[in-house]
C-alpha cells in the first residue's frame, strides 16, 4: 500500500525534482546527439512526468477549492478580494492542467514517434558508389 503525502512533502519533492532536472539539463551537451534507446527513455520519463504534474494540478485545484468553500479562514490585506483571488488561482490551475494535458499528448506522440525508429547497420553509413 503506498504512503499518502502531504502538501508540504509535495512540495519538497517538486523542489527536489526541479533541482535536479535543471542540474541535468545544464550539464546535458547539445552538440553530442544521444541514441535512440537514451530518446525513447527520455521520451518516457517525459511522459510520466506530464501525467503525473497532471494529476498534482488536479489535486491542488481540489486543495483551492476547498479554500473557495471556506475563504472565512484567509484574508487578503492587499485589497481584501479574498474569494476573487481564489477564484483566479482556480482558473490558472484549469489554465494550467489544460497546458499539461496538451504537452503529455504530444511527449506521448513524441515517444510513440521516437520507438518506430531503429538504429540503421553501420553499412547505411557508407557512400553509395
């Protein structure tokens, strides 16, 4: 049975894996093409990461919500407009989870694209005379 996770541990996750990931992509060199194999893996990892800042997206909207039904408990100094701001953060979350739902469509289309693909033999790399 999984562990269930709170917000803040979410958050540290998410902190975590940016990290890393912003590590990585720094350190990746573009003038040194990768295989297929390291493509289609990446194109997976893509994928599952997609859907799964889909699901987060979905939960935190769940999280807000919960805020919108009870906003007795939040204030908003700047202007007071607590339920407008909440109702705002709602909407940039449905904005956001309809951008997430488009970019896992195309990592899924960007895999399923990569994995038709085949290294060619050494052979095809000779001149034809």
């Amino acid at each position: 049975m999984g562990t269930r996770r709170g917000p803040a541990s979410i958050a540290a996750t998410l902190a975590t894996a940016a990290d890393e990931l912003r590590l990585a992509v720094r350190a990746s060199d573009p003038a040194e093409a990768s295989g297929l194999a390291q493509l289609r893996d990446t194109g997976w990892q893509l994928t599952r990461l997609t859907g799964e800042l889909t699901d987060l997206v979905a939960l935190l909207a769940e999280h807000t919500g919960h805020h919108i039904q009870h906003p007795q408990g939040i204030i908003c100094p700047a202007d007071g407009a607590t339920t407008e701001h909440l109702a705002r953060a709602c909407r940039e979350l449905a904005a956001l989870r309809h951008a997430l739902d488009t970019a896992h469509t195309a990592s899924r289309d960007y895999y399923t694209a990569i994995s038709l693909l085949s290294p060619a033999g050494p052979d095809s790399l000779r001149p034809s005379p």
